[in-house]
C-alpha cells in the first residue's frame, strides 16, 4: 500500500477556514500551501479540486484574483516507476506539476530526499565564504572572534534555518554541509589545510552540523510542547504506520518520532513541560506590579551586615500591619529547592535539577501567594533576595517567564478578593533571620515538588546535554595533538593580533607548514637534521637538542610540557623562542 500526499502551492490571502475538513493547509502572509493524503490518487484529485473551487469563489467574493501559472503542484509519492499525477485546475488552466517547489524558504522535492535543498544551500553558503575570505588577511585581518560572528550571522544561520526539516535527510546528503562549516572554521581561525577536522571544532568553539541539529531539533520540540495550540505538540505516529517504519529501518521517522528517539539515546530525564497561557491577562489590562527597597544606596560590599538589620527593623516598623513571608531558592550541583518561611510554618520543595535559580525563586513566591490565598488575613509583604524575580515581574510580556505570568494572574485574582500584598527585596546572607531561615529551608529541601519545567529551562539543559555529548566525543581522540593541550573543550582568550592568534592556533593544533605541506604536495615526511627523526611541532618545542640553549635562555628550563607553553595561558615567550630558532616563519 503506498501513500501519497498532494500538495499545490497557491498565492492567496487568508482562506484556511474555508477549506474541507479532508484538506489541510498552513497559510504565512501570502504563501498559501493545501494538502490532502491517502491511498486513492482518484479521490485526492477530487477533494483538492473541490478545495481550489471553494477557495476560487472565495477569492471571487473578496476581490482577490488566482494565477495558475504563479500555483504549482507537487505530487508526493514513494512509489517507483511511471504511475500518473493529479490533474488540477484553477479556471479550467492547468497547474502545473513540478518536481520541486521553495516554500517558506526550504525546497521541497517529490521524494522528499531534501537533497536539492541541499545543494543549493551549499552554493549559496560557499559563494558567502567569500566574505570570510577578504577579511581574514593575516596582516591586517579582523580577529577570530569577529570572524565568527560573521560566519554565525551570514553563513550559519542560513544551515540552521529549517534543519528540523531538511533534517530528515539521507546523512550521505547531509555531509555535504560539512565542507562549508570546516571550510569556514579554516578560514576564522587561521588552522592549516591539513588540520583535523575535531580540532577545528574545538579551537572554534564550534559544534559539528549534527550535534548543531540534535540541538536545534530538541530545542524545538521542547518550545513546541510548551504551546497547548502548536501543531506538532499532539502530534503521534499512528500504530500502523509505526509497524511499517519498524518493518523498514532504511525509511526515515518523522520529525516528532525521530527527537523521541534521540531523546530515549540521550539519556533526557525531563518532566512534562510547562506550557505557556498568552491569554491568562488581556493586553489592555495588564497587571501593575512593583516592590519596595529600603535598602537601596547601600553597597553591600561596604556596608556591615548590622546596617542592614537596623534597616530591616525600621522597615518592618513602618509596615508591621502586614504579615512578613519569606521566600528563597537555591541550586546547587544535584539539589534544586525553594523555602518558604509563614510564620512558624517552613515549607520546602526539591525541584528537578533542570531548574534553574531564577525558576526556583518564582516558585518559592507563587507558592507563598498560594498559601496568602487560604489565609484569612488581608495584609501581607512577601520578602525575597531574589532582584532578578522582582525585576522580571515588573516588565510583562507575552514572552515573559510563565511561573512569573502565573504569579502576576495569581497576584491579579488575590487582589481582585481584596488582598493587599506588598513585594520587597532584601539582601542575602546580612542575619535577617527570616531570609536566612528560607535559605536553609531550600538548601535542605527533601520532598521533591512534581511541576513542569518551563522550556527556557529545558533549552539550556539541551545545550548542556549536548555539549557532553560533544566531550564525550572529544574525550575519544586520544591520538589528537590538540587535545593532549585541551582536554577539556571551552572558550579560549583569543589573541588580538591576527597573525600572532593564528600562528599560536597551528601550533596548538599541531598542523604547520613546516611540518604538514608534504600532505599536500606529495612530498617525504620532514626529518629532522639534527636528531634525525619526524619533525613536529612537539619535537621542535620540547624535545630537539639542538635548541636547549634557546629553552633555557626564554624558559628558564629544558624540561617543559606542550600544555605549558601552548596553553590556555600560552607562555610570553613562546614567540621570541619561535623567532631565535628561526622557525617563526615557517608555521
């Protein structure tokens, strides 16, 4: 049984409720695309026509006009061999069927191979290397930090745009991607033409193409899940078509089964996500929310912790019709917990370590408003140590954090029954006996909480995640010249200086001109004169008698390491050495 999918690509306006309910369609701004899929050619051909007739009368009723010639077709089908297409019309003209079609920015193909997509993406991403190119002249070239900014902004983006989708294709296809993302960390970082490709990812601070997708492919089923009304959030593969794909491993999952998959392979251990209300408050009636600081103007680095409690003490003077609540979060490695300090009554919650501390400081303040809600009293001041949750609360938008959206239309409810509850900011760790009562309630919180995790939480565990991913991978490449320097992948201080930044780059990578162009020419391995062995990088540095006297002269030592003078802290002599023994020039 084959299936086929049918999909013309009209130029309309806004239609999509008009359509059967055995068509769908997906509209931006103009771009207008309708499908319908099945088994039977015959019967899709009827129910898009029926579809292209309602929305000609449609277009007809609102003084808008279709073009045949600007609609295409596309005529999705696995099966092999010549078998027929649809015949649609608009006005009784023919549109016309084609075997690929750009919607939205992404080629789409009537195999869905992508590879078409592919290979234009490359042409235009190898023509924008160009720019790279001018600007990283070794004399007068900009730095690797500003040419990665570039490559980020230019090249980059133009990758990760619809990686999700196109990233369902054939990995052979794929690759072919690669030699654009290492042509260009060549270029910014200066590394020679025969360096290994793992160290220019690491030199770079670059993920390689895959791990990139995984990243941006999870990221976006996590946002996706965190909208109730997204369309692939409910999105499930049917149990006959999963039997089908099981059948057929060669076949390639859908985009939602494929992250499922990468997620039961990494390892993710995440609670439901937190999905975000954008209407839990009306536009126009947006809550007002500020807080109080007496203790602004006070350095806390240059006041002594007994100021601070005399301040608190006229405070609560001032306010003391209004019962005090405290509240606070804390994250450590493995713990995640918020306290909440009522009186006599300490609550505390151990949070999923996805959390992070500002999610942990909302929770602590939604749930104290909770228990303001149950109390029979009016008045109350909730106390927090926590500037960014205060300053969060007070900027509302649509995007804002959705534990903060849901204290602000908790705080709207409450006031709307008559509660007066006032916000203020205190400092942490000055003996205010409350706040530090909070403190160690969330420190030593043991019942763990079971609450969804906002997705700006989940986005920054996926990078972590796949960042391990990459060390893990890192970790393999024993044999590495770069990685007995950098064992541990991270962001290096980059030398202001082109021509210095990349000399100190091949060295570290361990791939020069002196020691690596016989790759390229097909020449002998040099040999050293003196020792007569291999000449490397770690041969001229660190072992070559012939330049003890230099190593002492500039080192102070003839017994040194690679990781000493190649460093993260490079050595500030490294380059006079390089210079006396006349090797400065050949890298």
């Amino acid at each position: 049984m084959a299936e086929a999918v049918v999909i013309p690509i009209l130029k309309t306006s806004e239609i999509l409720n008009h359509l059967p309910l055995s068509v769908t369609g997906t509209l931006y701004v103009d771009d207008l695309q309708i499908s319908c899929q099945g088994c039977n050619l015959r019967l899709i051909e009827r129910q898009l026509q029926n579809a292209i007739s309602k929305i000609v009368s449609w277009c007809d009723e609102n003084g808008h006009t279709l073009s045949a010639e600007k609609s295409k077709c596309v005529h999705f089908c696995r099966k092999r061999g010549i078998h027929l297409d649809p015949i649609l019309s608009i006005r009784n003209d023919a549109i016309p069927i084609v075997d690929e079609i750009r919607f939205l920015g992404v080629i789409f193909d009537r195999k869905l191979t992508f590879l078409p997509h592919i290979l234009q993406l490359r042409k235009k991403c190898e023509k924008s290397l160009n720019i790279l190119k001018v600007l990283s002249c070794t004399s007068w070239g900009a730095d690797r930090t500003s040419l990665l900014r570039i490559y980020q902004a230019v090249i980059l983006s133009r990758i990760d745009y619809g990686c999700f989708v196109y990233g369902s294709a054939r990995s052979s296809a794929l690759r072919r991607l690669d030699t654009v993302h290492h042509s260009a960390l060549r270029i910014c970082s200066g590394a020679f033409r025969t360096s290994p490709v793992e160290s220019l990812y690491t030199i770079c601070h670059q993920l390689p193409l895959h791990l990139r997708r995984k990243k941006l492919s999870l990221q976006y089923y996590f946002r996706a899940l965190s909208h109730s009304q997204h369309p692939t959030s409910h999105m499930t593969l049917p149990a006959t078509l999963r039997r089908i794909y099981n059948a057929r491993p060669s076949h390639i999952l859908p985009f939602c089964e494929r992250v499922k998959s990468i997620i039961q392979d990494s390892e993710f251990n995440f609670p439901d996500i937190q999905t975000v209300d954008f209407q839990i408050f009306p536009p126009w009636n947006i809550p007002q929310f500020s807080f109080l600081n007496p203790f602004s103007g006070f350095d806390k680095s240059k006041t002594s912790p007994v100021i601070y409690q005399q301040l608190f003490s006229f405070h609560r003077s001032r306010y003391s019709s209004y019962r005090p609540i405290f509240t606070d979060g804390s994250k450590a490695v493995g713990h995640v917990g918020c306290g909440i300090i009522f009186d006599a009554d300490i609550s505390s919650f151990r949070l999923h370590t996805s959390f992070s501390i500002l999610s942990a400081e909302l929770v602590a303040i939604f749930y104290a408003l909770q228990k303001i809600s149950l109390s029979f009293q009016r008045q109350f001041c909730i106390y927090t140590d926590s500037m960014s949750s205060l300053e969060t609360l007070c900027h509302p938008h649509f995007q804002m954090h959705p534990v903060a959206m849901e204290i602000l239309g908790l705080l709207q409810t409450l006031q709307h029954r008559g509660f007066c509850i006032l916000f203020c900011w205190i400092p942490s760790h000055v003996g205010i006996a409350g706040n530090e009562q909070a403190d160690h309630s969330a420190k030593t919180a043991a019942s763990l909480l079971h609450r969804e995790i906002p997705y700006c939480d989940v986005k920054k565990s996926v990078a972590r995640c796949i960042f391990s991913l990459w060390q893990e991978t890192w970790d393999l490449q024993v044999r590495n010249k770069l990685h007995y320097i950098k064992p541990s992948i991270g962001l290096w201080p980059v030398l202001p200086i082109r021509g210095a930044d990349v000399k100190l780059t091949r060295l570290r990578i361990g791939h020069t001109r002196a020691t690596h162009k016989h790759l390229l020419f097909g020449e002998r391995v040099p040999m050293c004169p003196t020792c007569n062995v291999e000449l490397t990088v770690y041969h001229i540095l660190i072992e070559c008698s012939n330049f003890n006297r230099h190593r002492i002269h500039f080192f102070n030592s003839s017994f040194l390491t690679l990781a000493e003078l190649l460093g993260e802290k490079h050595h500030p002599d490294i380059f006079n050495f390089l210079k006396a023994i006349r090797f400065l020039t050949c890298i």
